[in-house]
C-alpha cells in the first residue's frame, strides 16, 4: 500500500513585517561591521604598509601640514618610522620652529610621535614624547605669552591661537628631562630656570589632564608638583581658549622659600600677601572661566611674614601651621580656616581654631548678609593682631573699646548689614574666661543741689572671668552665666564701679520692644568677701509719660528704670553696705552710713 501524504489546502503564510525588519537591520548592522573592519584594515595597512616605510618622503608634507597647523614655519632635519605592534612610532630630530622673521625660535633634539588611524584623521599624533627639550617661555610686558618666541596668546580676545589649539588638541603630550626657563616682564624679576622638567597633557573632548614636576634652583627649594584637571563647555570651539577653562589647579611643595616664588606669581588672589617664609605648602587653586576664583592652602611654614591689606602692618610669625581657604563670587565671598595654629614673634599663640565666614553682598531685593562659625578663638590674642586684619574703622574701634580676652568655644552668627551696624543678627555659643572693658557713660557736667540725689546715667557693663552660654537675636535672648574669682564692672551704678565676685551663677533674659528694655535674672547665686546670697531680678526701663520727648538733650528719661529685687543673704558684712548703695541715692545719703555703720553682720536677711 502506497503512503498517503497530505497536501495542505492554504499556501504557507509569509513571515510577518516585523520579523522582515530585525532580518533586515540585522544584515545592515553586520555589513556596517564589515566595513568599519575593512576601513580600519585598509587604515593600518595604509600606516604600516604605505607610510611607515616611505616616511622620509613624507618630511616635506608633514613639514607643511604641521606650519599649517602651528600657524609657523617648521622645519625637520630626519624622520625615522619603527612599526612595531598595532600603532607605529615616528622619531623627528632636530625639530625646528622658526619665527614670524624666519628666525629659530625653538629647537627640539629629538620626538617621538605615535599615530593611530583615528589620530590621521585629526591630522595629530596619538602621543608626542619629547626628549630633552631647551624651552624658552615670556610673558611680555602687554600681557602676551611667548613660548619659544611664539606667541601662543595671539587674539586671545577672540580666544584664537592656532598653537595653543594644536596642542590641547593631542591626545597625549609627553616631556621629559626638559629645562624651562621662564621671563615674566610683569614681574621685575630676573629669569627662573626650571630643571629636569618631567611633564604629561592629556587631551580628551572638551578635557584636559597635565601634570609638570620640575626642579627649581636650590636657593627656591625642593623638587615641586604641578597638577591640573580641566574641562570646557560643550559649546566652546577651540581647545586653547582658556578662558572657557573651568576645574582646579593643584601645586605641591615639599620645601620652599616663599619670597621667591611671589617675585614671579601674585599672590594676593584672596586678599592675603605672602612676603616670606620657609617650609611646605600644599595649595588648591579653582578657576572658572580661565580665571582664579578662590582656593585652599596648607601650610607649615615658619619665618613668615603676611599682609591681610596694602594699608595694614605686616603680620610676623615664627611659624603657621594648618589650612586656609576662600574665594571671590560675583556675589560675595568667603573664608575659612581649619586646625590653624600660629605663634608671632611677640610670643602670642593661637591655640589652633576654625572660622568659616560667607559674606553675600546687596542683591535685588535682598540687603548684603553674612554667616560665620568659629571655635576656639582667643579674643586677647586677636585683640593683638586686630589692627593689622583688614576690618573697618568701626570694628576696630570696638574691640579697642571692649578689649575682650577669653576663648570662644563655639560661635554660630548671622546678620544683615554692616557688622558695625547690622540691621538683624542672631548668634550663639559658648566663651571660657570671658573680660570685656567696662565704659563709662557720656553725661555733660551739670549743676547740681548740695545732698540731692546725683542723676547718675549707667555705663556700659564690664565683665572678667565669666563662663557664658548665650543665644541672642536683635530683638534679645538668654545667657547662663557662671563668674569664678571674677568681677563686674557697673560704672554709673555703685561708687565703686569694680565688683568682685568670688562665685556667681546666673540665668538671664532681656528683651527690646522698641526703645523699652526687660531684663530677668533668674537664680542668681553670689557670694564674695563682703556677703553671701540669691535673689530673683526683674528689671524694665520706665514708661515715658504722655507728651514727655522720646529723649533728652541732657538725659534718657528710661533711666535708671523701674526695678523688682528679691532675695536673700545668708551673710553679710555691715560695714559694707554702703559700697552697694547706688549713686541715684544723694551722696550726702551713702557717705552717712558708710561713717555710722562701724561694725555688724547681718544673716538669713530677705529682701
């Protein structure tokens, strides 16, 4: 019997679209690989079959390929070609670059230069190794920058340079055991000759990475390392158009003498002139733009002397250790310091403390603000220096007025405004061993009634030897104060304005509502020489009365105010009490008792 084979009644159905699609790219992907193998192949075979045997013939070409590209006469003496691996290597001596009079200008012994099929098509080298070069650089008195008698800042209003373009545009550019020597007509300054000068570019699209190690004269220091990254924005069209440069400039100095390098380099970018000093010195330079716009130092360096302002004395050290920062925005500026620690030729120490100041200048409707975080600062050693840090008149003044000593352990502060006189502020902290100076009121002399009381106007407090915790805004606040073998100083209130205080502890608060003033002292413990106690205090400027002028042309009429007292005396020495009798009392009054009470002591006595 014959086998039956069945015959389908529909053709079969075709492959549907989308399979005929994937088919279909699919070959082109695998003919598009095809031909970028053909391409690189008949590219290497090009380089290593075509080129590399017959590149003395090419001297010419490449001589004028590479004028084109310099935009400068260049002129190689012999070309040798070693084919070794994927990518062959060029060795050029005698290397010569001729000026706009068919001058020599730079001579360059001998180059290895790399290509790879995708360097060709750039018209570069995938790597330029050059050994031993003698390199002249000037900067001129107009600002224009010569390399080998080349000017490589040419247009650079219009940020064109063909040299410079040429060559942040290789992919890699090598130099080793060079000698630099650089002339700066800026600077009158004798020329700086660099030795064994080590140096790698890397170039990448809108990149670039360099590192230069160089030995200065011995007189400058040890060998020193220079570091950049950099890059530039997508829409800049030239690679040497430094002022579309943005990243950080890195310097390393094992040893160094400061005044040598400030001959050649300014440096005063942040406000801050260093004249000497000896030692190391690491810093972080950032630029925006082509331009330094701040940075950060590390310093340990001793025999320094620096300038804080053209008008300012300099400031002496026997040595500076720790790290400085800060930088320019268009907007304001800012400044810091970390673990930085210092001792003058005077003998005066820094104990090593931090500040972070950001100051933001006046802006559309925002008035100019600043922000600061300290610790460990030493009033009395700042006091010292104060005159020659640049700070205004009026903040000069004050600390001159207030003289403070003691060291703040934590400060955190804000304002608006000036800082002589600040529309709002807020700030707290803690300060150990707190001293301020003590001023006395301003009262024109007036006639006054034998035995009347003397209108006395308080001065403005003095404090030594205080403990304070304090958090305070422009509308008041709150301080935990602690005195140990202090003092207080209250001109205008007692006779004897110096108050000696064994111990005091106390918790405070006040408040401005306007030109009225509250003030509460709350546990208040004291004890002296004189008497021993606590007491509960709350005090308020008087409420002028209807009509009364908001101010006197002889005196404030809030004062001496209106104030509640309670407390208690444990002890007390009788004789002593008219030494804390206030001056409004007529003196005729506190001279009495201090003649009638002879002897006594009084104790548990409220008030």
């Amino acid at each position: 019997m014959e086998p039956t084979i069945a015959i389908p009644s529909t053709p079969p159905a075709l492959p549907p679209r989308r399979l005929r699609w994937i088919a279909f790219s699919m070959r082109f992907l695998l003919w598009l690989v095809a031909a970028a193998w053909l391409l690189f192949g008949l590219s290497w075979w090009v380089l290593h079959g075509w080129i590399v045997p017959r590149i003395g013939e090419f001297r010419p070409r490449l001589e004028i390929e590479a004028s084109k590209a310099l935009g400068v006469p260049v002129r190689i003496g012999q070309i040798t070609a070693h084919s070794q691996g994927m990518i062959p290597s060029f060795e050029l001596h005698d290397v010569t670059l001729l000026d706009a009079q068919g001058r020599e200008a730079l001579r360059l012994p001998r180059v290895l230069g790399a290509l790879s099929p995708s360097s060709l098509w750039g018209l570069g080298f995938e790597q330029l190794y050059i050994d031993k070069p003698d390199l002249d650089i000037r900067r001129t008195a107009d600002g224009k920058i010569y390399v080998g008698g080349l000017d490589v800042s040419r247009n650079r209003d219009a940020g064109q340079s063909a040299v410079a373009d040429w060559f942040f545009s290789q992919t890699e550019f090598v130099l080793r055991g060079g000698t630099v020597r650089w002339t700066d007509e800026l600077h009158p300054a004798p020329p700086l000759a660099l030795t064994q000068v080590d140096g790698v570019m890397r170039n990448a699209r809108h990149r670039h990475l360099l590192r230069l190690d160089a030995t200065p004269p011995a007189e400058w220091g040890d060998r020193f390392t220079l570091r950049g990254i950099f890059r530039q924005s997508l829409l800049s069209g030239n690679a040497g158009n430094f002022a579309a440069w943005t990243g950080q400039l890195y310097a390393n100095f094992d040893r160094v003498d400061v005044s040598r390098i400030r001959q050649y380099v300014s440096m005063d970018t942040l406000g801050v002139e260093l004249i000497r000093g000896n030692g190391a010195l690491r810093a972080w330079a950032d630029v925006s733009k082509g331009k330094i716009t701040g940075g950060v130092a590390d310093v340990a360096l001793q025999d320094v002397d620096a300038q804080l302002g053209a008008k300012l004395e300099p400031l002496a050290f026997e040595s500076v250790a720790g790290r400085i920062g800060g930088g320019q925005r268009a907007n304001g500026f800012d400044f810091n310091t970390e673990g930085l620690r210092f001792l003058t030729r005077d003998g005066l120490q820094w104990p090593g403390g931090n500040v972070a100041l950001v100051h933001t200048n006046d802006q559309a409707g925002a008035p100019q603000h600043s922000e600061l975080k300290a610790d460990k600062l030493d009033l009395a050693a700042l006091t010292q220096i104060a005159n020659r840090l640049p700070l205004d008149s009026a903040t000069h003044a004050l600390i001159t007025s207030f003289a403070p000593k003691g060291l703040v352990e934590t400060l955190e502060a804000r304002w608006q405004g000036p800082l002589e006189a600040p529309t709002t502020f807020a700030a707290k902290g803690r300060v150990a061993g707190l001293s301020l100076a003590a001023l006395p009121a301003a009262v024109p002399a007036t006639s006054a009634v034998a035995g009347s009381a003397t209108h006395a106007t308080p001065g403005r407090p003095g404090v030594s030897g205080a403990d304070i915790d304090f958090d305070l805004t422009h509308e008041g606040g709150k301080a935990k104060v602690i005195i140990s073998n202090g003092a207080l100083d209250l001109p205008g209130i007692f006779e004897e304005s110096q108050l000696p205080l064994d111990q005091l502890s106390v918790d405070t608060q006040w408040k401005f509502s306007g030109r009225k003033i509250q003030a509460q002292l709350h546990n208040l413990q004291f004890a002296n020489a004189d008497a021993q106690g606590q007491a509960q205090v709350s005090w308020r400027t008087e409420d002028l009365a209807p009509g009364m002028p908001t101010a006197s042309t002889l005196t404030d009429h809030r004062f001496p105010g209106v104030l509640d007292l309670q407390g208690t005396l444990s002890r007390g020495d009788g004789t002593r009490v008219h030494r804390y009798l206030p001056l409004v009392l007529p003196d005729a009054v506190r001279h009495y008792v201090r003649d009638a009470v002879l002897q006594g002591q009084v104790s548990d006595v409220k008030f």
